[in-house]
C-alpha cells in the first residue's frame, strides 16, 4: 500500500495533516512538492467546495473530527464563528442580545473547552457589566470560556473541532478542541484580495443607527519565488440593537406548614388570604419582585491580523503572524420594578398547582404608599485581544521535521466607562416613584405582569398622574470590574518519517496569569431607599415612555406600564450635586473587594505513533500517545476586610469597609501532574464506509474564580431573628482539574465527493467534578445586629403591643428604642404607620450598624470542592447530501445528549445539588442551492430546554434556559468573477429567549428579540 505520508502542497493535503496531529506545522506544508496521484484535488468552489472540503477532512482525520471552511477568500458561512460552529454535530451555543457567544460541545460549556488559534492556546476574560448580576448577562472575571464575540469570522480560513483528544493537543478542553486557522500567505502563491462592505439593520434597534456598516478586507501576496509573503486582514463591524425583557431577582423557596412560624415567606400569618393551597411539607416559593426592562446597545468590533513568511531553503519556513481584535459595548439599560413588599400588605395569594406551589396572583394594599422603581443603567466595557506569534519549521530530511512555536497572547477585558477616578463598567441610579397605593401580579403567563393604584397626593406633586414630577432618587452605585489574562507558550515538535507511519514526539511549556479585579459596589446614599424627595430633577431630564409599547411579541396585560428613560451619566451628575457629601463621588470606591491573581505554569511532553496499514485488504489507521503534564498554581488575593454590614432598611443592607483598612496579601500554592494516554483506531470497511474507535483521557481546569484565596458576597436580606440567614462563598484553589475518560464509536458512509452519512456514539465518564459544599462561618469579626439584644427587645415591644415581626417593624422599632431624643415614650410612641415608618428608615444616621453586644454574624458559605463524579453519553447522527448537478443539497443532524445526574426541582431549598449544567438535544437542519451564480442557504438551528445554572441565588434554585429554534438565511449572486452581492437575514422569525426557575412560572428572564439583516457586496481581485 503506497503511503500518504509525504508533504502535498493542496489544501486538502495540509488541512489532513493538520487534523492528523501537526497543527503548528502548517506554514511548512507549503513547501512541499504536490503528488496529485495520492490525493484527489477538489476543484470546486463556492459553498459545495466548502462543505466537500469538510466532509473530506472528517473521513481523512484519524479521531473524531468536524471543520467549517471558509467558501472563498474572506468569506466565511456566518457573521459570527459560534452561529457557524452550532451547525456541527454535538455543538450547541448560548447567546447574549441574540448573537452566539459561547460554545458547549457534547454538554462541556465554554469553561471545558479548549480554544486554540493556529494551535496556540487563547487567553479568556470577560467582566461585562460590572459584576453586578443586573441580569444575566453581566460577570465579575475570572472565566476561562473564550469569547467567540470578539471576533468577526472574515479574516478566518477554517474551524476545527477536535472531539477527542491527541497527545499533541494541548489540554484543557473535556468537551473539545476547537481550533482557529488564519490564512498563511505562502498557502496561495502570487496575489490576491477582497474587500467587502455590508449595510446592517437591526429590527431591535431603538436609540441607535437604523443602518449601521461593516467594512472588511483582505490580502495576501507572494513574490515570484513564492518564499516570501505577506497576509494582511482587517474587519470593522458596528451593531446597534437593543431588547425589551422581563426578570425577578429572587426566587425564595420554603416548606408550607405553620403559618405562624417566622420562616413563612409571606410573613403574614393570615390564612384567609391564600387559595389553593400547597400541601403541608410541599415547597412553595415567593417572588422578590418584577421587572420589565429595555435595553440599548452598541457594538463596535475590530479585528486585524498580520502574517508573514519567509523560506529561505526549501526545508525551512520562518512566520510572524500578530492578530488584534477590540470588542467595544456601551449599554443603556433601564427597569420598570415592582417589588412585593409582604407582611401586612399582602391581601391574596392564589398558587397554581405545580409541585413546587408558585404564585401566579399576588395583590397587596399599602398603608400609605411604595415606591415604583425605575433605575438606569450605563455600562460600558471593552475587550481586547493582542496574540503575537512566531513560529520555525526545518525539515531535516526526507524523514525528520522539527518545528518550534512562540506566542505570547492577552487578553483585556476593562471597563471603559465615565469616572472621576477608576474607569466604570456600570453606573446604576436607583430612581423612583412612591406613588404606589396597591399592586397585584400576575405570574402565570410567560411575561408576567403587574397593576398598580397611583396616588401621588401623599408624596407627589398631586396631580394625579404619575409623571416625571414624583419622580426622585435613591441609590446610586458605580462598579468596576477587569480581567486581564496573559498567556506565554512554547512548543516544540518533531516528526519522525516512516515508511508506513511517524513517530512524533514533543514538549511545551505555558505561562499563564490572570489578574480579575471587582470594587466593593459601595452605595452612594441620594434620596435612600424612600425616595425622600420627589420632583427633585431637573425639568427635561426625565422622558416618559409606554412600557407595553417596547414589547413586539407579549402583552403586558393589565399593567399601566409607566416608565421613564434618563441619561444614567447626567442623571449620576445631578443626583450628587443634589446630596453633597464626602462619600458621594462621581466614581468608584478606591477599594477592591476582589483583587485576585491565579498564575499557572505548566510543562508537558508527549509522545504518539501513527501506523497505517491494512487488515485483510482493509486499509486502517493507529494513532497511539501519551502526554505528561505537570501544573504549579499560585493564588494571590489582596483582601482588605470589610467591618460590617449596615442594616438601611428593612432588606436592604450594604458592605461597609473602613477606608484605612490596608489591604493584606494572601496566597496559596499547590500543584498537580497528570498521564493521558489517547488512542485512535479507524478501518475502512469498503470503499466508502469507515468505523472509528477513539479512547482518550482529558482534562479541564477549573475556572479561574473557583481558584482565588478571597471570600467575597457577603450578604444578608433580612433578619436572621426573622429566619433570614447571612451568605458568602469563598474559594478553593486546591482544585483539581476534571478528568475524564472518552469513548467514542462511530461509522460513517461517504457515498460521493460532497455526501455522506454518519453515526457516533460518545460516553464521558468524569471524575472531579466541582462541586458545592456549605460550611457556616464567620469573617473578620463580623457582627449580626439583626439577632442581637437590640432585635430582640424590639420584637419582644412589637409582639406586645400586637403588631407583626416582620423585617419592616422589626428595623422600624430598633431605629425608634435607639433614639429617645426622637421618641421619649419608646415602644409606646411606634404606630406603624407608612409616614412613621419612612420617617424610621429614611432619617439620614439613622441606620442600624453593630454595637457591643451582638452576636457573631453568621455566613452560610458556599465553596467549591471536588467531591463529584458523573457520566455523560450520546449520540450523534448527520447527513450530507447534494443532489447530483442540480445544486440543490441538503445538510441535517440530530445530536442526544443525557447524564446520569439532574436537579431535582423539589429538592431541599437550603442544600445546594450537584447537576450537569448544559446538557441539551440540538438538531441542524440546512437547505441548500448553488448554480448559475446563485447561492442560497436556509438554516434552521434547535436546542432544547437546558440547565444553565445550578444552586442560583439564595435558594439554591436552578436555571432553564427554554427551547430555541432559530432560522437565518443567506442569498448571494455572482454577478461576475469578481463581484458578488448579498442579502442575509439571522433569527428571520425573531424568536425570543425565556429562563425559568424550578417551574415555568418562576420566571427569571426573558428577552424580546428581534430579526437582523445585512445588505452587502464583496469585490475579489
């Protein structure tokens, strides 16, 4: 049998040897003579020759793996790498705003995949947001996921997913390998160039450009000789989109029984009052709030790269390559919120028939009136991505090549943001109106709504109407969150020639720092937390809007949906000049809450055997290998400790740390090495079937979060006499990375050049899995005034005088005995009414801080460990097909995946569960057509609903995001050999996207999305 060893210079040829295990070797491949009698050259062009090409890389892999290639020079199948990588079989994406940016393969998110660019490893930061859980799109750092966002697809030349594992790989990635290739100038000869401009319509967009430009170009030269060359690419992409959504902040979960116990949700011990019931010990759950929100965003993406190359002889070859890429986002978003007070307010309560017993009506009367909120938020953020890169391949002889590759990449994720000192991530002014006489809520619908009765005679301008003249300020917070990760790695190969199979052999070493940095998020007091002084702005500040009218595909139902839209920055300004004060500034707090630093250093060797050969005139592959790794972790925290937490209202509490408190360094080391062997096995059947067996062990680190020394979020959202229990979570960086070992079995017939069927089997049997364990600690002496002598005597002065103990008196009563100079009668001056008790809670100094006294603040602390196993199967089943001349063709796959452990969603409140996060069925099914110039493709994409968050907010609740199919088409004309025009359109049908609780009806978010099209030319010379 004639070997296939030998270097080819067709495209095909270097993108099998790739895939064969020697990435870092591509810009060598050019060098080679081509032997056109050993592989057949694909002389199509255009979509098929994309998709011929990635069905012949699958057959001519050893392992399993999958490609997308782009149809021509700069012109990739989609706008954005992740909505192309969900077309492959056992790829699923998530999305934030409507666009895919993170990948999980076969159930492994973005934190256990590995991402590689021309097989260098990437840095991953994302802060967005500012940390500050607004919803769910914001992060405080620390990830590993890479961002698929950042980059725009045009300058990129294939996708590669490597769904198992090789020796030469390097590790990290449990779920997959998913490997960038940039274009290699010495990969095609002579000159050649694109540029491409797109006019882009956003159906969301409210505040932005209708039309908005993306402008792309790209070229590559050679001289004659072809040893020098140059690749020059550069993309600029600006969106303006924006979306209307729905959010509860909280879902609290308690047993039902004895109404009168202090644990009882509601804090209201009237029966009378709730319908249907949940049986005694059932679960049932209560809603903090509800909040409709709109959002305005800009992005504006960047990205250039630079290669060149240089071959000196024909055995060496010399390549620089630099890639920048800058994701600038600015947000304005805004909420409508209404929160559920409890206690004596509450009139009904009408609970559906779930298992868990939620709510779907809620109404409450007021003693006076509350507050509707109306917060702004501006946030601001960019990432960047500078990779610089070097890389020498020598072929010494006909039988040994070496190579050697240098980078050093980060990666920037800073808040770009207005500040008088440190730049923000997200300014968020609490405004509102408390003109609020009664509410009710509805919970039964996908979007949940709300009616309110407005009076603003108590505290309005009374006139009637709610307006911009009831409108004042509360609280005002500035947040500032980075990450920075570096990366420096080195490798290097060899490769060993023999006559019917190679030996390679190789070592690598990697630097890795990442830096994350969060500001305590101190509150800046304007008109507290009861809007002490409506009416307060300035006149054309404030724009009233229609709510209902920012939903396209929901009814608000009964909801008046009054809101307002302000310029958060403006807003900011003029709230601290309305309170002077030393603690009012416009910028974030000089202390960090976090301030933490996770260094890896990492070496390895490897070693695998490639044998080709043939077993009863069936030609079969053998990829055998082994890899060592050794990992030294240094964790780094700079804590300054907080000195309280000041109780300010009924719920509300804020972190308070003495400004001279120093921070103090702490730091642990710790260390781990691991074998992984891997082994790939594939036999050609017949001609056209071939059977593959791979077995491999990975590894996937765990998130750079789960590393640091620091304990962080401390928090408290009631009393703890009242049942209310104090959280934290601290970190563990002893870690262990998971560990899995793979089994994969699958068969494939390749029937024609461009068509094929497929079906694989896939089993992770992984051990380390990070789980949640809870410990009750207490921190830096922290005291608890909510159960001290204080609480107690001022429950016991309710309870006397017959009035409920919920967090509302209780708070009310303690301020009132703490001032005789106020009320010189004590308990007997307390009448509870509304003006008493904003009066209590909103007096400036009268918050209620520790004494002398109180007892040890109590955390229920959540920390990671590696105290769980599971395993995970599936399968994956896909056909191409194109039929025969006509141009038509087809492309559908269907992909299973299951685990052997869920959430259970009646499971105990108070105990956090282990569960496999992101594991989904997903289906592709793609309509295709390409002749006499025409090009078309409609793609319609399906994921099933799926656990996106285990142990979610304070009662370790889970998160489903919903399912979603999503349909995008592409049409394109070739009007010439150079010029072709098209028309795109992604999500046409504008399918939303909905996150739910334990049940459907416990909402968490919900996003109003809408259709994106792009008008564009690209021009080939």
């Amino acid at each position: 049998m004639k070997s296939k060893f030998p270097y080819k210079k067709t495209i095909l040829t270097q993108s099998i040897s790739l895939l064969l295990g020697t990435s870092v070797m591509l810009p060598a491949m050019a060098q080679q003579t081509p032997d056109d009698d050993l592989v057949e050259v694909i002389e199509v062009t255009g979509l098929k020759s994309s998709l011929t090409e990635a069905a012949s890389i699958k057959q001519n892999s050893v392992g399993v793996v999958d490609a997308i290639s782009a149809e021509d020079i700069g012109k990739f199948p989609d706008t954005n790498l992740a909505e192309s990588l969900q077309r492959i079989t056992g790829v699923s994406i998530s999305r934030s705003n409507g666009e895919g940016n993170e990948v999980t393969v076969r159930g492994f998110g973005g934190e256990n995949n590995m991402i590689t660019l021309n097989g260098r490893m990437m840095p991953a930061a994302q802060t967005y947001g500012g940390g500050s859980g607004a919803d769910g799109t914001t992060r405080g750092g620390g990830t590993r996921a890479f961002n698929f966002g950042n980059l725009a697809s045009d300058g990129v030349r294939a996708v590669e997913v490597y769904k198992t594992s090789k020796a030469n790989i390097a590790t990290g990635g449990i779920g997959a390998t998913i490997n960038i290739i940039t274009a290699r100038p010495l990969d095609n000869p002579g000159f050649s160039a694109t540029v491409g401009a797109k006019a882009v319509h956003d159906t969301t967009n409210r505040a932005g450009d209708d039309i908005t430009p993306e402008l792309s170009g790209l070229m590559n030269w050679t001289n004659e000789e072809a040893t020098f060359g140059v690749n020059v690419a550069a993309v600029v992409q600006q969106r303006d989109s924006g979306y209307a959504g729905a959010t509860v902040n909280d879902w609290n979960i308690g047993t039902w029984g004895d109404p009168n116990d202090p644990d009882t949700l509601f804090n209201n011990a009237d029966m009378s009052i709730y319908q249907n019931t949940p049986e005694a010990g059932q679960l049932y759950a209560r809603p903090n709030d509800l909040r409709y929100a709109f959002s305005d965003t800009q992005r504006d993406r960047t990205n250039a790269q630079i290669t060149m190359q240089y071959a000196p002889t024909d055995n060496i070859t010399a390549t620089l390559d630099y890639v920048f890429a800058e994701n600038e986002i600015t947000e304005h978003r805004g909420e409508i919120t209404n929160w559920v007070q409890n206690g004596s307010n509450v009139t009904s309560v009408i609970f559906d028939d779930g298992p868990v017993a939620t709510p779907i009506y809620i109404a409450e009367n007021y003693n006076g009136t509350v507050d509707e909120g109306y917060e702004q938020q501006y946030r601001e953020q960019t990432n960047t991505l500078n990779s610089l890169g070097f890389n020498v391949v020598y072929h010494v002889s006909d039988a040994l090549s070496l190579n050697f590759d240098v980078h050093n990449s980060k990666m920037e994720s800073l808040p770009s943001g207005p500040s008088d000192n440190l730049a923000t991530g997200e300014i968020a002014v609490g405004i509102g109106a408390p003109s609020v006489a009664s509410r009710e809520w509805w919970y039964d619908s996908e979007l949940p709504s709300y009616r309110n009765v407005y009076d603003d005679s108590l505290r309005g301008n009374n006139n009637g109407i709610v307006d911009a003249g009831d409108v004042g300020s509360s609280i005002l917070r500035f947040r500032h969150a980075s990450q920075v990760t570096e990366i420096t790695q080195f490798k290097f190969d060899g490769t060993y020639y023999m006559d019917n199979g190679k030996f390679q052999f190789g070592a690598e070493g990697r630097a890795m720092e990442m830096n994350a940095r969060q500001t305590a998020g101190d509150n800046m007091t304007l008109g507290n937390w009861g809007i002490a002084n409506p009416g307060e702005f300035s006149d054309g500040l404030l724009e009233q809007i229609n709510v209902g009218g920012l939903f396209d595909d929901y009814d608000i139902g009964e909801s008046q949906g009054i809101g307002f839209i302000a310029d958060p920055v403006a807003l900011a300004r003029e709230g601290i000049a309305l309170y002077p004060s030393d603690a009012n500034f416009f910028g974030v707090s000089s202390v960090f809450s976090n301030n933490d630093t996770v260094k890896e250093d990492t070496m390895a060797a490897y070693f695998q055997v490639h044998i080709e050969a043939e077993w009863n005139d069936m030609p079969i592959n053998v990829l055998a290998g082994m890899r060592y790794e050794t990992t030294d972790v240094e964790s780094t925290s700079l804590v300054t400790p907080p000195s309280y937490l000041i109780w300010e209202n009924n719920n509300d509490f804020a972190l308070y740390t003495d400004p001279s408190t120093s921070a103090q360094p702490l730091s642990v080391d710790a260390d781990y090495d691991n074998l992984l062997p891997s082994l790939d096995f594939d036999i050609m059947l017949t001609d056209d079937v071939k059977a593959r067996f791979s077995y491999s062990k990975t590894i996937a680190r765990a998130g750079y979060g789960s590393l640091r020394v620091s304990p962080s979020g401390f928090g408290l959202t009631g009393s703890t006499i009242n049942g209310a229990r104090a959280t934290a979570s601290s970190s563990n960086p002893g870690l262990l990375p998971l560990e899995s070992d793979n089994f994969d079995l699958s068969f494939e017939y390749y029937y024609d050049d461009s068509s094929y069927a497929s079906f694989g089997f896939f089993e992770k049997r992984v051990a380390n899995f990070i789980g949640t364990g809870q410990q009750d600690r207490a921190f830096f002496g922290i005291q608890d005034q909510t159960s001290g002598p204080r609480a107690i005597a001022a429950a016991q002065a309710l309870r006397d005088r017959g009035f409920a103990v919920d967090d509302t008196s209780l708070f009310a009563m303690m301020v009132l005995l703490e001032h005789p100079e106020a009320f010189p009668n004590g308990a007997d001056d307390y009448t509870g009414s509304a003006e008493q008790i904003l009066q209590l809670g909103e007096t400036p100094g009268w918050d209620l801080i520790p004494q002398q006294g109180d007892p040890e603040l109590v955390f229920r602390t959540s920390y990671p460990q590696n105290n769980k196993e599971a395993k995970l199967y599936g399968a994956e089943l896909a056909v191409q097909h194109f039929f025969g001349e006509t141009g038509f063709g087809v492309q559908a796959n269907y992909t299973i995946v299951r685990g052997d452990i869920g959430f259970d969603n009646t499971g105990n409140p108070n105990v956090s569960q282990f569960a496999l996060t992101g594991l989904s069925d997903t289906a592709n099914l793609v309509l295709l057509y390409e002749n006499y110039g025409w090009t078309a493709r409609f793609a319609l994409n399906w994921r099933d609903e799926f656990l996106n968050r285990a142990n979610y907010k304070g009662s370790n609740n889970p998160a489903y995001i919903e399912d979603y199919y999503q349909l995008d088409a592409n049409v394109s004309y070739a009007v010439n050999d150079n010029l072709t025009v098209f028309v795109e359109g992604i999500n046409i049908t504008g399918e939303n996207s909905r996150e739910h609780g334990r049940t459907a009806n416990q909402l968490w978010y919900l996003e109003d999305l809408g259709a994106r099209y792009q008008l564009g030319a690209r021009y080939t010379f």
